[in-house]
C-alpha cells in the first residue's frame, strides 16, 4: 500500500515538505516524518470531497484519502498538502480542523489557502453522478420516470404527483 511519504515523493513535494518540517518543528520532526512514512493513502469514498485524513493514536485507523476524480495537478498537490497539513497539526498540536495550528503548518508546507475550486474536479463530479443515476421508480399510469442515485425509500409509499398513481419503485 502506499504511504504519504512515498505519494509525497511520486509529486514532487517530500522535499518541500521536509525542509519545511526540520525547519521549524524541530523536536517533532523526526516523529513527523516517521508518521508519514507509516501513514497509508487510500481512495475518498465520498463524492466531492478532494480528499480527507483519518486522525487517530491508533495506527490502524489512520488513513489518508485521495479523489479518484479527475483533477488538475495543481489541485491535487494542493489537497494533498492540506491533508499533510492536517496531520502534522494533529500531531504536532494535537490540533483538528482548519483553526490556528493547522493554518500554520499549511502555510509552514506551502498550501496555498486561496486556491480556486478545479473546474475539471467540478466536471468530474457531475460525469459522475451522471453515470450513477439509475431508473428507480416509474409511474405505471403515466410512465413518467424518476432517476436518481439513490433508491426510493422501500418503507414508504411513493404515489405518482401528476396523477395520484401507485409508483413502481426499484
Ligand atoms: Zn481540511
Ligand atoms: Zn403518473
């Protein structure tokens, strides 16, 4: 499995990362940088997020995760830089969220906090839902259909709105 250090490295931003880490966070920074190289990366679940950190004392919950969706590189980095961000704060400061110390070390690493969303990661998100959208109820009286990604509720009953007709749900 991959790690944050190593995906560091494949983008070009260990270096920057370090320099900045043995810089400033001195004592810690030994143990930062061992976390990284233990920390593992995986694939975000969650649709429109960029990327999201696990942060736990526990080894075998942290976890590091990634968009599958396609984004620009400069996003990428970006976004990875702020996950990194997150965990040295947490580590360092004990420190969650995107408060005093994590706005430190995201400036101490270089994130750069104004970057604009990624036009191509917006597209991204709408191919996306488009290819999950699936036929989930139809009107058997007036054949109008539903398409969403989700399905209807199975516990309710859903009537057609135009013409007060049971739907068919799947
Ligand atoms: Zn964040
Ligand atoms: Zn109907």
């Amino acid at each position: 499995m991959d790690n944050v250090a190593s995906l560091l490295i494949k983008h070009d931003l260990y270096e920057q990362v370090e320099t900045a880490v043995y810089g400033e966070l001195k004592a810690h920074a030994d143990e930062v940088m061992q976390a990284l190289r233990e920390w593992p990366v995986g694939t975000a679940k969650r649709v429109g997020a960029y990327g999201c950190v696990m942060l736990s004392r526990v080894k075998s919950r942290r976890m590091l995760r990634m968009s599958s969706l396609a984004m620009s590189s400069d996003q990428y980095d970006n976004t990875l830089l702020h996950e990194v961000a997150h965990i040295i704060a947490w580590l360092v400061f004990d420190a969650r969220g995107h408060g005093y110390y994590w706005r430190r070390m995201a400036a101490l690493i270089g994130v750069d906090l104004y970057m604009e969303h990624d036009p191509k990661f917006m597209e991204s998100i709408a191919a996306h839902r488009v290819k999950k959208t699936k036929l989930v109820a139809l009107c058997p009286s007036c054949d109008k259909k539903w398409h969403r990604m989700r399905s209807f509720s199975k516990r309710k009953t859903w009537w057609c709105p135009s013409c007060k007709t049971r739907l068919h749900t799947f």
